[in-house]
C-alpha cells in the first residue's frame, strides 16, 4: 500500500493523468491519494460534476480528501455517510471519499487525525445574499468593480468553518486517542505556523483551534494545503499545492 499527498484541486484533476503522474502505473484501490482541502469537485451537481468524479473514481487509487473553504457544502453534505477505517466518511463515489471533521482514520499503517475547513480570505468586499432586494444592482456593481465577493449558497458556504458539535467531536476524539497520532491533515495551518508561511494571513477560530491541537497532541508530520505554495516548515509541517509527494 502506498500513500500519497497533494494540494488544493479546485476540480481540475488533470495532475492525476499517466502523462502527469506516471506512478499510476501499478497502483490498486489499496493505495491512497489524499488532498488536502478545495477538492472542488462537488460544486455544480451531479450533472455538472458528474463525468469529473467517473473519471476520478475509474483510477485505479483511492481518493481522500478533507474539505477546504471552497466547496459546495450543501451538496457536499448531502452524500451518504458511512464509517470507513475508523471515521466518518462522506461517499462521493465507492473510492472518493470525504475524511470528515475531527475523525481519526487508520490509513496505511499509520493514524491520521483530519479537520477540514478554513476562513476564505477572497471576500473582502462582502458575502452577497441572492434573496436580498438589491442583490442585482449589487451585483453587478461589485462585477464592475472587480470586488473580492462571494455569493451566498453560490460560491460561499458558512459551513465553511467547523460548528461547535464538530470542535466537540474533535477534542473527544483526540482525547480518546491520547492526544497522540501519526499524522495530522487539515487544510489550513495553525496560529502559530502562519508566520512562517508569511503570506499574510490572519489567525481566526480554526487556526487557534489548530494551534491547540499542535502544541497538545503528539504527532510526527501535519499535512496542509491552502496557500498554494510547496513548503516544509520545521521538518513536520508539510504545505502542499500541486506537487504529489508520496509518504514513505
């Protein structure tokens, strides 16, 4: 069994192709490919998406992944549940699984703890809402203006942040772990890793929590995603964007 890990996807999964990533060659369903958040290919329906994840699911790997800020979590969420090597997996296809929130997973030999989401840092000018009386003249202002927006239940869900039941859900199963596993797969970084990726970003709810998690639970590497950079900060921290790297 192999494992391997790469970044943000946003729903183009072309880097996964023989051309790009010949070590397809020889895999089975028993092999792991893990994203770490903005998977992106649950966002238009079934119709839309549809063809992307029967290519997806017809390569010969297992493909997991948490959820990052941009997602589609109404249709995302709307996928069968099921418990898959010790967690919660949403089943987007037979072998294109969601690692849900504040599970932890025995994959390959080795535990993983996974938190999904992250605060989206493109909507400075605001969050439309399409029920609003003046969502069309807004609209196409901001258009105009090239404003950093997003449209309620278009292109930005609340639930891009965990709930309280998921924190909760978190900490008991990390208690019940000891606070201790191999890895940890999250898509964006902890307070205290952020100015080490010095790109600028604040720290929010997620990132503080995170931070607890790292200074409390006992751990060997942290894969993330989020910044579209390839970064290895202090040995264990591992920021992936399109680079594939294979855990050995």
């Amino acid at each position: 069994m192999s494992i391997w890990v790469t970044g943000d996807t946003h729903g183009d999964f072309h880097r996964f192709t023989t051309k790009n990533f010949p070590h397809l060659k020889g895999m089975s369903r028993d092999d792991c490919m893990i994203i770490a958040g903005d998977f992106g290919g649950v966002w238009a329906g079934e119709q839309a998406d549809g063809h992307k994840l029967d290519w997806l699911e017809d390569k010969p790997f297992t493909t997991l992944f948490v959820d990052g800020n941009h997602e589609n979590f109404s249709l995302l969420n709307s996928y069968p549940e099921r418990e898959w090597h010790g967690g919660r997996v949403h089943a987007v296809r037979p072998h294109v699984l969601h690692l849900m929130r504040g599970q932890i997973f025995e994959i390959g030999g080795l535990t993983w703890f996974t938190m999904g989401g992250a605060a989206s840092h493109d909507i400075q000018d605001g969050i439309l809402d399409p029920a609003a009386s003046d969502f069309e003249r807004r609209y196409w202002t901001m258009r105009r203006m090239n404003a950093m927006f997003r449209v309620l239940g278009h292109s930005w869900w609340p639930e891009e942040m965990p709930s309280e039941t998921e924190y909760a859900e978190a900490k008991t199963n990390l208690e019940r772990s000891g606070w201790q596993v191999d890895c940890v797969l999250t898509h964006c970084a902890p307070s205290g890793i952020l100015p080490k990726i010095d790109l600028g970003y604040p720290s929010d709810p997620l990132t503080d929590f995170l931070e607890t998690v790292r200074q409390r639970c006992r751990f060997s590497f942290w894969f993330l995603g989020h910044y579209h950079t390839n970064q290895v900060i202090d040995q264990r921290y591992v920021l992936q964007w399109e680079r594939i790297s294979k855990i050995e």
